[in-house]
C-alpha cells in the first residue's frame, strides 16, 4: 500500500535546527509533487514549504522563508525539511503531503488541494 512516513522530530532549542525526512513507499517519488505542513495546538494548519515534481522549484510561506529548506531525493524517494534557526514558534506536528499535479505548490496555503499525507512527526523547540 502507498504510503508515507514522517520522522525526524523531536525536541530542539531555540536556534537549533533539525531535518525531518519524509520516506515514500510504493511508488516513485519524482511522480510527486510534495509539501511540508504544519499545525500548532489551536490553530489552523500551516502550508510551510513545497518542492515541484517537474523542475524542483520551491515555494515557502514567509514564517519560515530563509531557515527552512525542502529537498528532495528522488533515488532514495526520500524528501526533506531542514530546519535551522528555530524559533518556539515552529513547535507544531509537521505532515508531509504529496500530489501528482505541479500546481498545488502555487498554492502552499491550500492544503487540501494534496491527496496523500503522511502521520506526522512531532517538533518542540524549547529551551
């Protein structure tokens, strides 16, 4: 069964950084366009990051624009999210998210418009 796991978090201090991976099971993952998304306790989901099946190119929400970047690995269909200069406002359950069309990442915000997601992965920044 297609599938995809998070893992990689856990607990960082403010400054830290982390690399969550996003393992894809089943099926290739240059087939993918994928997606980083977020979701703190009481508040609405966040679209943090994606990265384009077709050419690579990446979209981020402003939060996180310039200490977080998406990568992707297409022969260990393995996807990333390196996480640097944390901040306590990055503490929230991360989801990987996938979709076969180019053009959801236009739209990081929207993550419905993805078809697969993963469990999620827990990060806590604190001191």
């Amino acid at each position: 069964q297609w599938q995809l796991a998070e893992s990689g978090g856990g607990l960082a201090q403010p400054g830290g950084s982390l690399r969550l991976s996003c393992d894809i099971d089943g099926d290739p993952l240059r087939s993918y366009t994928l997606g980083w998304f977020r979701q703190a306790p009481d508040k609405e989901r966040e679209g943090v990051a994606c990265i384009k099946k077709s050419d690579g190119s990446t979209n981020y929400a402003d939060s996180v624009w310039g200490r977080f970047t998406i990568l992707r690995d297409n022969a260990k269909n393995t996807a990333y999210l390196q996480m640097n200069s944390l901040k306590r406002g990055d503490t929230a359950v991360y989801y990987c998210a996938a979709d076969y069309s180019d053009w959801v990442c236009d739209a990081l915000s929207q993550g419905s418009l993805y078809t697969y997601w993963g469990q999620g992965t827990q990060v806590t920044v604190a001191s």
